[in-house]
C-alpha cells in the first residue's frame, strides 16, 4: 500500500470517527429525533427514580453534577480552539481533494489523527476524574440501600460482555452507573425537575 492510499484511508477513518452528520434524513426525522431523545430521558428517569432521593440529596448531587459539567464545558472550550486551528487546514485540502484530487498531505492526516487521539484520550481521563469525584460524594450522602440500586441498575454483561452475573464488583458498577446515568448530558436537568417535584411533594405533607 503506498503512501497516497495510507495517507487518503487514515484521514477517513479519523473523519468518520469525529463526523456526527447525518447525511441520509426523512420527513418526519426530526420528529423521529425527539422521540427517540425523549425514550432515552425516560430510560434515565427509570434509573435514577429507584433511588428515591431525598430533596437534600437531589441538591447535593446537583451541586456535584453543575461542577463537573463546567468542567466538561472547559475541555470542550479547548476542543474548539484546536478545531479552530484545524479548519483552514482542512477547508485548503477538501477543496482541493474535490476540485483536483489532490491527496491530503501525511502531515496534515497525522495532525489531526494526533489531535483526534488527545482529545478522546482528554475526554477519557476527565470522565474518569469526575466519575471518581461523584463517587466519593455519593458514597457519604446516599445510603447503602441506595447505593445497591445503584449497583443493581445494570446488568453485569452489559457493562462487560464477557461478564457472568455476579462476576462485577459493586463499587465498580456505581461507577458505571455515575458515568452512563449521572454524568449523561441530559442528567442535570432531570436531576432539577425532580428535585423540584420532591419538594412540592414535601411542601404538600408538611
């Protein structure tokens, strides 16, 4: 395989991976977009309900949550100023891909293949760092019949297929239920409707 071919079949895949367009759509996509998002913010109200939370619990795990999304809102801050630095770059080769097929140059496809790389390897290690600092909070707020929801909410081949049932530790199961249910981008805002919710119930029975 020469270096041209290397070169073209590299930057596609780094593309691929990073693209999140949607090329092929329908009428009715749009509506069908909202109500597939609206089957996943059901399916995290059905995992987060269980817990039944007490109001100050909701506010304490509000707090950690608002922390860690401004964290997730810097890091991606510096996302966009490395796009930014990559946009000419790559307007220069498409354009001259398509007007004259002309390969994008090994440096170019390394650059973003690099930069591609160390911002998933960035976003992996801040996931991590709040997954650990959630844990800690929720570890010391929640009770240990909570904690075992929490434990239970997914079964353990779906966290590892190679799993059997019962092979997965509790602590690291938390984990992955504060990473995919706590940490989603569309947590927060649940967490502050049903805080509101456990609130207008408590004003009702006081």
């Amino acid at each position: 395989m020469n270096m041209k071919t290397l070169a073209a079949l590299a930057l596609s895949a780094v593309l691929m991976t990073s693209a999140s367009a949607q090329i092929i759509t329908t009428t009715k996509g749009p509506k069908s977009d909202a109500t597939n998002l609206k089957i996943h913010k059901l399916d995290l109200v059905l995992k987060i309900l269980p817990l039944a939370l007490k109001k100050e619990q909701y506010k304490d795990l509000l707090l950690a949550v608002a922390k860690a999304r401004q964290k997730e809102r810097e890091l991606l801050e510096k996302e966009d100023e490395t796009l930014e630095q990559l946009d000419s770059k790559l307007t220069d080769s498409l354009d001259a891909a398509l007007t004259k097929g002309a390969y994008p140059s090994p440096e170019l496809v390394t650059e973003v293949s690099n930069k591609t790389r160390d911002s998933g390897l960035r976003r992996s290690f801040l996931m991590a760092q709040l997954t650990e600092s959630i844990y800690k909070d929720l570890t010391q707020s929640l009770n240990a019949g909570q904690i075992k929801v929490m434990a239970g909410s997914f079964d353990d081949r779906y966290i590892d297929p190679s799993a059997k049932k019962g092979d997965l530790k509790d602590d690291l199961k938390v984990r992955f239920f504060i990473t995919n249910v706590i940490l989603d981008p569309y947590s927060f805002d649940i967490l502050g409707s049903l805080e509101t919710a456990a609130t207008a119930d408590t004003t009702k029975k006081g």
